[in-house]
C-alpha cells in the first residue's frame, strides 16, 4: 500500500510539473516583451516545475542506488573507518609530541607508538584507495544501468517517438545526462555519509578531554550544512537551466549540420552561423553561473570552518599561556591542546568536501529530471493501441492484416489524416493502397510500421484460421521511399534487416534484391564501406539494398512505400522482378501509384480522404 501512495503521490507531482512546464514553454515562445503583471505569475510557475521537478528527481536518484550494489556500501564504510582512524593518529601524534616536548622522551622510547602511527597513516591510505576504486565502480554501475534503460526505451518507444524529438537532444540525454550522475554515486553520496558521521564521531571524541571546545564544534558546525543548502538551491535551480541549455545547444548544432548543404543553398550560413554562436554563447553563460555558485559555496563554508578553527586556537592558546579560565581552561594540557587542534581542521573536512562535490548533486538533479521524463514515458503514448488477442505467431505460414478503425490526425483540431480506416487483408493476399497525394496512404504504412502514433483503432495480424495475432515489428518487412544507409558496409547495412543471419543467408538476400549485380564492380565487394546516407551509391542501388534487408527479414507481411518511385527505367525494372520474388508466399499492402506495382497486385484498395473523411472504398482491380 505504501508502494502504491508514493506511486500515487510521484504521478501526481508529474502532472503538476508537466502542467507547469507547460506554461514556462507558453511564456519562453512568447515575445520578449511581456507586462510587469505577467511576470510574478510565470516565476510562480517556474517555483512549482522546479519544487515538483526536483522531488521526482530525488526519489529517482535514489531508486538508481540499487545498480551501484555493495560498492557504493563499500565506499561509504570504507570513508567512515579512514575518518575514525583520524582519532586515533591525533590522539597517538598529540602523545607522542606531547612526550617528547615535555617529558623529554627519547626516541627508543615512542618506538611502538611511531610504528603505530605508521600504521595508521598505511591503513588510511588503504581505506582512501578503497573508498575511490568502489566509489568510481558504484559510479560506473549506475551510468551504465542508466544507459541500457534509455537505450531500451528509445528502442521500446520506438521512431513515433523518436521523430518527434531532435536528434541532439536525445543523444544528449543518453550519453552527457547520464555521465553526469557518475560523480553523483562515486563522490557526493559517500562524502554525504561521512559528513554525517565522522564529524560527530570527533566532536564526541573531543568532549571528554575538553567539553568546551566539543560545544564550540558543536555550535559552528551546523552552520555549514545550513548556508550549503541555502547556496545549494540557488546552485539546482542554475544546474538545471544549464541542463537544458545543453539538450537545446546540442539538437540546434546536430540539426544545422545534419542540414548543412541546404543551409548553403539558400545562402544562409552567416544567419546560422550567428544563431549557432548566440545558442553557444547562452550554454557559455549557464556553466559559468553554475560554477559561479560552486565557489561561493565553497567560499562560505571555508568560511565558518576557519572561523570556528580560529576560536578554539584562540582558546587553547590562551588556556595554555594561563590567560583564561572560564571552564576547563586550567585543565588543558599540551596533549590536549594539541589533540584538539590536529582534529579542528578533520572535523570541518569531510563538510568542505561535501561543498567541493555537492555541485555534482545540483548536476545529477538536473541530469535526474531528463532522464525520468523519458524513463516514465508510458508505451501506449507513442505505440498503437495495446491488443488483447494472443502475441504469439501461431505457426510459420502466412499472416493476414486486419485494420479496425484506425485513426490519426498530426495537430489537434486538424482535419484527421486517416480518419476510422477500416482494411481486411487475408493472408497471403497483395493489396495495392492508391489515392490523390495527402490522402494519408503513407501515414498508413508508417502506422503499421510504428513510425507514427495512431490516436486510436487497431491493427492486429490474421493467422490462417482467422485467429487474431498481435501486430508484431517481427511479422513485418518494410521497404519506403527513401531508404536510409548507414556508415559501414554493404553487407552490414543488410544485416540490419536480421542482425543474427550468417554471411551465406546475407549473400542470399542479396542475390534475390539484385544486390550482387553492381557489388561484383565495387573495391572491395560486400565488404565495400558506405558513406553515412548511403553516399557511394545510386538512389537505384540504395533501394536493392533496403529490398535485400526486407529479403533477409523473411517476415510474413511486407509492406511496400512507393518502392519503384524516382527510379529510372533499368532499376525500376530490377526492382519490380526482384518484389515478384519477394512478395511470393507473403501478405502485402504497397502504396503506390506505378501502373506497374498495382497490375501485380490481387486488389485495389482507395483511399480518399481530401475533402469530407470517409471510409475506405475498395474495388476489384
């Protein structure tokens, strides 16, 4: 029950900060000039985003404890023991001197205790070893649990989601934002620890020998958590705009140059090229702020620590030359007095360092917000509605498609693109899907495929018997307009139609997609680098290539995107005899308007939906 209550109480924090975050894009689109009214209520709204934003992303950052295991435990225990062995060098080192200014001790005679302090000083060493091997490992743990899970809801969303985010700023999301949770784990976790405990374990430690200076220590040290937090909020709220300073910095850059040679065309590379300073100039100022921060932080915590340092020298000095009296000032021995002031500066210690890395906290809170928005995306938002027949593939024969009222409209109070689309295709049936330009024949395909979102419907798959299969990315091949070729070779951009195929079934795919034509003439056969975007080959050889991947994919639905389109007349007819050798045996939907795509299929289907949305009409071919 507990469970469900934070469940509850997190969902409900979201709304309110993605319902706030609504309104601080509504007030950034707007123009620059706004009202003196206008402006309390947008901070207001910035208050609740950045309030609700952080507590999500706090709880966030704690859950992700759990992939550093025990060596996140390992370098907070390890941190603790060297900070106690701090006791016991002081009081050993206060000892010795002590013996040897006043009682004249020769060196014979503090032997064991100064191979007692070397050890001391070797076991601090092993624990500080310890400390940052298991720190940068619980660090390392959480960066790459963090990772595979953006990786894998990238992959489960899918490209409907995908396409409507800017390439930058996903690949900022999952590489920069979850680099910057490692200091978070390695440093500032365990450095909190033992910011809690060892400056009580000394503080307890001084109080027997001198109660007066332990209520001194006691008294200025919390202090410095106070004005950390009071710095640290200013530090969050500055992180977090640096953050999203980076994510728009880098979509901004990505998508400039990604669109470089359109830029030229129109003859505006000075606009961008002032635009891509005035953007990187923006990201310069925020880092500056957040490390602006930083060192004020760390400034008034050297502060106070210096200050409080400085009284109990003062006081044991003075105690010492008999100038002061108050308490059990004539009670300080030099043992004392020296035991108190080697652990003055220890007690302050573990907090400055926790100022040094409590910027990594505002980085990883700010990093946290990014990644659990994207985490906590739920599938049915960008996927086709769920189904409830059977996920299985009954057998290896051929599927049919059943669409059931599918629609999609891309803005809201738009005329619907596909509006109650209703389609039965049995299995092993070819049906060609023609209509007038914008009558949503290609936001059909992209449905099916998953590259968009439906508002609503459903696509299911037909097994032989009429039994409904869920419509998996398994039981379909897709071959579009424009296919995309990645950096590689040949034969590794085939491969991706069935990354587990071997050499002789990739061979195949080829041979079948007329791929084994024109590779026979290149350097180095299948194993000949491509450009990034297929650069080396023709539009026509590009399309055999993706045509060999469908080949590969040996998947019982295939469907086809205007495949023979820009084509001239050779390629378009290697690429027609090699689609009578795919689609044989198999179930296909093809959009197209190629008199010669559809004289191969068994019915014409049209699809029209330009002026008043109505069913889709189907007609024998």
């Amino acid at each position: 029950m507990s469970e469900e209550r934070a469940d509850q109480k997190t969902q409900a924090e979201r709304q309110a900060t993605n319902s706030a975050a609504v309104r601080r894009q509504d007030i950034d689109a707007a123009p620059a000039v706004a009202t003196a009214s206008e402006e309390p209520s947008a901070s207001a709204a910035d208050k609740a985003t950045d309030k609700a934003a952080a507590k999500i992303a706090a709880r966030w950052l704690t859950a992700q404890s759990a992939s550093a295991g025990h060596a996140l435990v390992a370098a907070m225990g390890a941190g603790v023991v060297g900070g106690l062995l701090v006791i016991g060098q002081s009081a050993l080192l206060a000892w010795i001197l002590s013996q040897t200014i006043l009682a004249g001790a020769a060196l014979s005679q503090v032997a064991w205790p100064l191979a007692g302090l070397a050890l001391l000083y070797l076991a601090r060493a092993i624990t500080a070893y310890i400390q940052g091997v298991a720190g940068f490992t619980a660090g390392a743990r959480v960066r790459q649990a963090v990772r595979l899970a953006v990786a894998r809801q990238i992959h489960d969303l899918g490209p409907a989601h995908s396409q409507g985010q800017r390439a930058g700023a996903l690949l900022t999301t999952a590489q920069d934002q979850s680099e910057a949770l490692e200091g978070y784990y390695a440093r500032y976790l365990p450095q909190k620890t033992l910011a809690v405990f060892v400056p009580l374990a000394m503080v307890a430690a001084v109080f027997p020998v001198d109660w007066l200076a332990g209520t001194i220590f006691l008294i200025t040290l919390p202090l410095v958590p106070l004005f950390m937090a009071v710095v640290g909020m200013g530090a969050a709220a500055a992180s977090r705009r640096q953050a999203v300073a980076l994510a728009r910095m880098s979509g901004f850059f990505l998508d400039r140059l990604r669109n470089l040679a359109t830029i030229k065309s129109f003859g505006q590379t000075e606009r961008e090229l002032a635009a891509v300073i005035r953007v990187s100039h923006d990201y310069r100022d925020k880092a500056l702020g957040v490390l602006r921060l930083a060192f004020l932080s760390s400034a008034v915590l050297e502060f106070f620590a210096v200050i409080s340092i400085a009284m109990v020298a003062l006081y044991i000095g003075m105690s010492l030359l008999d100038l002061f009296h108050l308490g059990p000032a004539e009670d300080v021995t030099l043992f004392i007095g020296l035991f108190v002031l080697m652990l003055a500066p220890e007690i302050f210690l573990p907090l400055r360092k926790l100022a040094v890395y409590y910027h990594e906290r505002a980085t990883a809170l700010a990093a946290a917000e990014q990644l659990e928005g994207l985490l906590a995306q739920q599938l049915s938002d960008h996927i086709p509605p769920a189904n409830k027949a059977e996920t299985s593939r009954p057998d290896r024969g051929p599927l049919g498609l059943e669409i059931r009222s599918l629609s999609k409209t891309f803005e809201a109070g738009t005329r619907p693109v596909l509006n109650k689309v209703t389609l039965t295709i049995a299995p092993g049936e070819k049906v060609a899907l023609v209509g007038p330009s914008g009558s949503g024949k290609s936001t059909l395909i992209a449905t099916l495929m998953g590259f968009a979102a439906a508002d609503g419907g459903e696509m299911l798959a037909m097994g032989p018997a009429g039994q409904e299969v869920a419509l998996q990315v398994t039981h379909l091949a897709w071959l579009g307009q424009r296919p995309h070729l990645f950096h590689g070779s040949l034969a590794d951009n085939i491969r991706l139609g069935r990354p587990s195929a071997t050499d002789q079934e990739v061979l195949a795919a080829a041979d079948a997609a007329e791929v084994l034509s024109f590779a026979e003439d290149l350097p180095d056969g299948m194993d000949t680098p491509l450009g990034e975007d297929g650069h080396g080959l023709s539009g026509g050889e590009a399309q055999r290539v993706a045509l060999a991947r469908a080949f590969l994919r040996d998947a019982p639905i295939v469907l086809l995107d205007e495949p023979t389109a820009r084509l001239d007349k050779k390629n378009e007819a290697a690429i027609l005899a090699a689609l009578d050798r795919l689609m044989e045996g198999r179930t296909v939907l093809v959009a197209t308007h190629s008199p010669a795509v559809i004289s191969r299929m068994d019915r014409v289907v049209l699809l029209s939906n330009l002026s008043e949305p109505r069913p889709v009409e189907e007609r024998l071919s």
